[in-house]
C-alpha cells in the first residue's frame, strides 16, 4: 500500500515538473510553437529558436539544478542536526557561501569558473562556526537556530557593506550572485550541472546514513556508524550542494525547509525515498517560482528568492508554531 503511494507520489511529481520545463521553455515575449522549436534547435536555421535555446534552456536547467540542490541539502542538513528548521539559507551557509564567492570573484575575475569552490569554502566557514558556536554538550536545535540567524545577518550585511564600496566593478560581479536567474549563459548552467549533479548523486547514495543519524549517537555507534565523521561528510556535501546553488542562482531562502517537510508528509521519513523526491520537487518549485516571477507582470520580472520568500516566510512561522522541538518540549 505504502509503495503504490509513493509510486504514485514520484508519477506525480515528474509529470508536473515535465509540464513545468513545458511552461517555462515555451512563455515569454518570444513564442515559438513547440515542433517548430525543436525543429529550429535541431537544423539550428531559426534565429527565434536560436534565442530561446540561447535564452530560457539555460535558465531552466539552472533553476532545476538550484531547486534539486538546495532541495537535498536541507534534507541532508535536518539529518545531521536532527532539526526540521535546518536550512542553508536559514542558519547562514548560503550567505557564508555568497560573501566569499563575490570576494574571491571580485578579486580574481578570470577565476569565474571556479566560483562554486570559492563558495563551497564560505558555506564550510559559516557550517563550522554553526556548529561550533551553537555546541556545548550537544547540540540544541533552538540555540543552533539562533546562532544561524545570527550568522546569516552578519554574512549578508558584509555582503551588503562589500557592495556599497561605490565599485563598478563590484556591482557587475555583484550581479553574478544575485538571486536573479535572467541572463544565465550556457556557461552556468554548465557549471551547475557538472558541481551539482555529482553532489546529488553522492547525496542520494548516503540515504543509509542519513536513516542512521536519526537515531541517537549511543543506538548508530553500537550499530558501529562513526557518528563524528559521517555528520562531517554528510555536511560537506550538504554545504556543496548549498554552496553551488548559491554560487551560480544566488541567495534563494526556504526551499530546503519547504520540500524535505512535504516530503515527509507524503512519504514518509525513510531518506531512500526521501531524497530523490527531494531533488525533484525542488526543481519543480525553484522552476514555478521563476517562471511565475517572469511572466506574472511580464516584461517585468519578479526574482524567484522574492517569490520563494512570500512562500516560505509563512510557512517557516507554521513550521515553529507546530514544531514541538523547537518550543523545548522534547
């Protein structure tokens, strides 16, 4: 019964993030029917599906990458700190991630391509001061949070102050790790599928661990699970998958606690199934949020963080006021 259930959940889901790519490849000011698309892609003899391709492939690829990412991070970060509040963008990683990305770029430009590194280094800072600052004894999921808040302000006001140096140049590098995902190259989208794809495969294949970590640490070491190490792997590729999204789509909040929390209640707790539905209903969101964004007040555009954040802001209060955990009662 379990297993029709969540068959039918996963159906679901591809399905609606197929119709999703559908949307947000075929809408915007240039409309170009769907064979004559493909036909113009394949003979490459269109100049307006030359522009699409050019255009919108990237941006959507981009975007369900970043969801997928940022999806399966949450989902790996609740694992190992055994709090449904976990969040990259909530407790710091992401900002960490795009301050010392926009000062490494800014200071070496032609090292572009190696952003997510730079990235990944500021999301690994920001998860070893999470932890360090909010350990004494054992981790306490309200004082982690906290600590997190705290770091993801100090983060983004230096990014902020770095910004408002009055630079040319720091405002056109500044642009590269905005949350906005027009004018996306091939190049992104290159970078984000060769760091974020081989980080969602190893994530997907520590389902095992991760099962392991919600048990307490006296119950995994009897099993004979190194619980020190295998939350510090865990988190590195948690702060990898963070690191990157931010890298190359920018500051997007509250995806990783939407979708682990509806994955959940769908499916049920076990991350082997958990985790890949994670990585496509992420994409499916972070996809929606910026084809709604680009097309509601269209040839406006609304930035998906904006449009992620009218979402996830109240569903972050829901998710406190129903949070046993973080009210101290357990």
């Amino acid at each position: 019964m379990k297993g029709s259930r969540n068959l039918t959940v996963y159906a679901v889901t591809i399905v609606l993030l197929f119709l999703c790519i559908y949307w947000s490849i075929m809408s915007g000011s240039i409309q170009v029917p769907f064979f004559e698309l493909v036909q113009g892609i394949i003979q490459q003899n269109h100049e307006e599906a030359a522009v699409v391709y050019d255009l919108r492939f990237p941006r959507v690829l981009i975007a369900g990458f970043a969801g997928a990412a940022l999806a399966v991070s949450g989902a790996l970060l609740q694992a190992v700190m055994r709090n449904p509040l976990a969040d990259a963008s909530i407790i710091g990683i992401s900002s960490g991630a795009n301050l010392i990305a926009m000062v490494a770029v800014t200071i070496m430009p032609t090292w572009f391509y190696f952003m997510p590194l730079f990235a990944f280094l500021g999301g690994l800072l920001a998860c070893f001061l999470v932890y360090s600052l909010s350990w004494r004894g054992g981790l306490s999921p309200l004082r982690l949070i906290l600590v997190g808040i705290a770091l993801h302000a100090t983060f983004t006001g230096l990014s902020e102050a770095f910004n408002y140096r009055g630079s040319y140049s720091v405002t056109s590098i500044s642009s590269a790790t905005t949350s906005t995902l027009s004018m996306k190259t091939w190049g992104d989208a290159n970078i984000m599928m060769i760091y974020g794809g081989v980080a969602l495969i190893i994530a997907v294949a520590l389902f095992s661990w991760c099962n392991l970590l919600a048990l307490d640490d006296r119950t995994t070491q009897t099993i004979g699970l190194p619980v020190k190490r295998t939350r510090i792997i865990v988190s590195i590729v948690a702060v990898i998958l963070a690191s990157t999204a931010t890298a190359i789509a920018g500051l997007i909040a509250f995806l990783g606690l939407l979708i682990p929390h509806i994955g959940r209640q769908l499916l049920g707790t076990d991350y082997k199934t958990l985790l890949p539905f994670s990585a496509l209903a992420g994409a499916l969101l972070l996809i929606s949020a910026d084809t709604f964004g680009r097309t509601l007040i269209a040839p406006n555009e609304i930035p998906a963080s904006i449009v992620m954040m009218v979402i996830g802001g109240p569903f972050l209060i829901f998710l406190l006021r129903k949070s046993e955990r973080i009210h101290g009662h357990s």
